[in-house]
C-alpha cells in the first residue's frame, strides 16, 4: 500500500444499465472531502472503457481487459480486481450504494437489509433504467465483501416533505393509496449544491432558487431557504424535461394511443418511452448534447431548441410556484460543460430579469451573470458522490467520511 493510501476508505457506487462510477475517500479525518480516486466504466456491453483519477486529478492506469465487459456484473468484478491491485492494503469499510427509487417509505439513507432490498426491488418498474442496476451492485459487493456495511442513498429523498400540492397525482383517493405520488429525482444532486450554495453565493442561498441538473437525465428543483419545494420530476424519471432518451412531459392521452391506436406491447411502450425518445427521439442522430451541437442536421436542431425551449418554460413554471426568483444554478453534463445551452436557456428566461454575462459564460465561471443582473445565475459542478460518502459514513458512524 502506497504511504498517501489511507488504510480504510468508503467505497461510493453508482451503477447504471452501461455505465459505472466509483469513487473511494478516507474514512479518517475529520470530513470526506477530496476522493481519493473516482472513475467510470462506460460503454458496458458495446464499446466498454474505464478510467480513473487519483486525489490530484492525474489519470491512474487501468487495465485494457475492460474492452470485453460484457455486463454490469463483470464490471463490477474488474473494478473490485483493480481496488486491489492499485490501493493494495487498503481496507474498505463501507460501500455507499446511489439508489434512484426510495418510494413512500425511506425519506433518508439507510443501511441495506435483505427486508430493505425486498421493498426497493419493488420499485423496480417505477426506474427501469436505474433502480435494478443499482440494487444489482448492491447484490454484487454482497457476494464479495460479505461482512462489509453497505447503505442505500435515495434520489427521492431530499424532496421528501415538499407541500401536499406538490406532491399530489391528481387521481382518485383510492389509487393513491399505494405511493402513487410526485417523488422527484436527481435528489443527491440538489443535495450537494444546497449544501455548497451558501459558502459559494450566500446572498443568494436561503432565497427563491431554481437548480438546472441538465444531463442525459435532466430536471430542475425549486429551493426555498435551502428546501426542495417542488421539481420537474414526478412519480417516475419521465416527467418534466426533455432527457437524452425519455421524452419528459407527455399527454398522457399519447400513452393511451401507443396501446390502443398503434396496438403497442407494454414492453415496446416501456422501451419507446425509457430508450427511444428525448434528443434521440427527436433527432434520430444521438441522446448526446455533445453531438447535436456539433451536428448541421435540422432534425439535431430541433432537438436543441426542444430542450431549452422545454427547460425555459419549465423554469417559468417554477418561479410561478417560487413567487418570483433569486438565482438560478447549472450543474450536472450539458449544465457544467454546454455554454452555448446556458446561454440559450438563460437569454429565454430574460424576462425573470436575468442578464448573462457572455465572457463569463464561455468561461466556464462560477457566476455568469452580470453584475447588474436581478437574478444571478451559476455554474457549480456537482458531486452526487460525496454527498453519498458523507452519508455512508454518519449512518455507518465512520467520523472522517461525515460533515
């Protein structure tokens, strides 16, 4: 073991249908801050490819046998294989688990339980894209590291105790009765920025916030004094905005029609819904914000003005609920890295009094507003993983991976 490798670290998962991302931080010290290494696998079961970073952002070697990962499992065992070789000694003392779908009951982390895998397996239906991925891995650290703690951390969570208004699925009382309400989503995202917000722009962090989390999942949540008091997502991932595959907000009448016009299978809406619409949907070219924009296609242009055409209105929608606006906060892919998205989004959203400052923008800056700018506008990357860390360690009661 390296002398700069801590001797017992948290293990951070977040595993997806072809992607996986990991993280590692000491579970010694007074605070989780700087992970110790993070990376991914992506590309599972095509064009499979790993990377890893240490603490000081240098790229760490990863072995080339990543290109025949077939499944999310054997990506799992390659990265438990490479933990081993490359922090040799190191002790892993629990392994903190992103989980999409919390549901009616878990309104905080919590510790797995053969019970708690039940209920979240449940769920499955509800995150088809997510959720049996995440209990999978789950499943998996089981397998291999038997004795170790692993603690489940919701994207449903942080928006638990929104107004009863906000939480309603306006149906009749008796199909309610089950769960059937608006959770929202990307809750671990919206967590980490609350919780930086007030030493990043403290003028602005107990007022009316909207935060964008745009990437290939994308919604936006209503902050007031630090609290979700509403989101773009509901009762599963396929509301609010344009995604890279899901559509967002649909009549519901299309749903009908895809059954009863079209003779659709519940399988083929599933599939339609989850993994043929959104940017994909539209452009037929790539759910990649990346590709559309380098892309001269009308059908990719569409696809651009859709989704901030659809994140503008839904940012007007939520400064309706919000009672004005004090700030609005980019994070997540397209969010940190698209200022040609930025900027769009913002110049539609002029109106709310918000002015963009072009310099800062394509700067990439922390603030991009003008100074002269009612509402202020920020870029501030997220960090899905330390949050889940910091929560691994309070519930495990591992002192260096808590705030």
């Amino acid at each position: 073991m390296d002398s700069s490798t801590p001797a017992d670290v948290v293990l951070v998962l977040n595993a997806g249908s072809s992607s996986l991302k990991f993280a590692m931080y000491a579970s010694a010290g007074a605070r989780a801050t700087e992970a110790v290494c993070r990376g991914q696998i992506e590309g599972i079961g095509t064009t499979p490819r790993m990377s890893a970073k240490a603490a000081d952002s240098s790229m760490l070697p990863v072995p080339g046998r990543a290109a025949t990962l077939n499944d999310s499992r054997a990506a799992l065992v390659l990265l438990a294989e490479w933990l081993n070789e490359t922090f040799a000694g190191a002790r892993i003392v629990g392994v903190g688990h992103r989980v999409v779908h919390g549901g009616l009951d878990h309104d905080s982390p919590v510790v797995v339980t053969p019970a708690i895998l039940d209920e979240l397996r449940k769920l499955e239906p509800l995150a088809p894209l997510h959720q049996p991925y995440n209990l999978g891995a789950i499943d998996a650290v089981a397998q291999r590291l038997p004795g170790v703690p692993q603690v489940a951390c919701f994207d449903t969570s942080f928006h638990r105790g929104q107004p009863a208004v906000a939480e309603l699925v306006p149906l009749p009382a008796e199909l309610r009765k089950g769960g059937l309400q608006r959770y929202g989503f990307h809750g671990l995202s919206y967590e980490y920025i609350a919780t930086v917000l007030p030493d990043i722009a403290p003028a602005v962090a107990s007022g009316r916030v909207i935060i964008a989390h745009l990437g290939s999942g994308a919604s936006l949540c209503a902050l007031r004094e630090g609290r979700s008091v509403d989101s773009s997502l509901g009762f599963t991932a396929l509301d609010g905005l344009c995604m890279g595959t899901r559509p967002g907000a649909l009549d519901p009448g299309v749903v009908l029609y895809l059954f009863q016009g079209l003779g659709m299978s519940a399988q083929e809406v599933e599939t339609v819904l989850y993994k043929r619409s959104g940017l994909l949907g539209i452009s037929g070219i790539s759910n990649d914000m990346r590709d559309l924009l380098a892309s001269d296609a009308a059908s990719a242009r569409l696809a651009i003005d859709y989704f901030v055409y659809r994140a503008a209105r839904e940012i007007g929608s939520l400064a309706a609920v919000l009672g004005g606006l004090d700030a609005i906060v980019f994070t997540a892919g397209i969010g940190e890295h698209s200022a040609v998205v930025r900027r769009r989004i913002c110049e539609a959203s002029a109106w709310l009094g918000l002015q963009l400052d072009l310099a800062a923008n394509d700067a990439h800056a922390t603030c991009i507003s003008s100074p002269t700018s009612k509402v202020s506008a920020w870029m501030i990357p997220t960090n899905e993983e330390l949050m889940i860390a910091r929560h691994t360690g309070r519930l495990l009661g591992l002192v260096g991976a808590s705030q």
